[in-house]
C-alpha cells in the first residue's frame, strides 16, 4: 500500500512540473496571436472615438507565463502637456487574456 500511494505521489508530482512548465513556456501564444490579440484590443477600445488613434506595434517578448507587446500609439487630441506618441507595453497571458501593464 505504501509503494502505491509513493508511486502517485511520484506521478503526480511530475505532471504538476509538466503543467506548470507547459504554462510558463506557453507555446500557443505565438508572436502573430500576441500581435492579432492586442490589435484587436486596441479596436475595440477606440472604435466610436470621434478623433480615433493610430498604433504601431514594435516588437513582442516571451516572458514566463505569456508574451509581452510593446505598441507605440498616436492620435487623439492630447492635452497640451501629454506628448504626441506614448510607449504601450501589454500583456497576453498564456490563457489569452490582453492586459495593458
């Protein structure tokens, strides 16, 4: 009986580090995904916005558990004190959520 549940607790552990490293690597979210995803966000953000925005996206990062998107947006009607471009970093996680960091 100890041999067993030494045996599951073995297996079990293994697939908790297979799982974790799989969400850490997270192979899914590939580079044009992290693109399309924050592209589609920043749609719908400033779809129905009169002055409208425009954005480049610059480059992608993989980090641990998702893919980081660095944007550059202009556009708008800033204030007199904001400058014209700003530097946007956003975050795709490895289950697909968009999150601005």
């Amino acid at each position: 009986m100890v041999v067993n549940f030494s045996k599951k607790v073995k297996i079990s552990i293994l697939l908790i580090i297979f799982f974790s490293a799989s969400f850490a690597w997270c192979p899914w979210i590939t580079e044009n995904y992290a693109k399309d995803a924050v592209n589609e966000k920043l749609e719908n953000e400033w779809s129905g916005v009169a002055d409208g925005a425009s954005w480049n996206i610059t480059g992608t990062s993989k980090i641990f558990f998702g893919t980081k998107v660095y944007v550059v947006t202009t556009g708008g009607f800033p204030r007199y004190d904001e400058p014209q471009t700003k530097n946007e970093t956003y975050f795709v996680s490895c289950f697909g959520v968009v999150s601005k960091m």
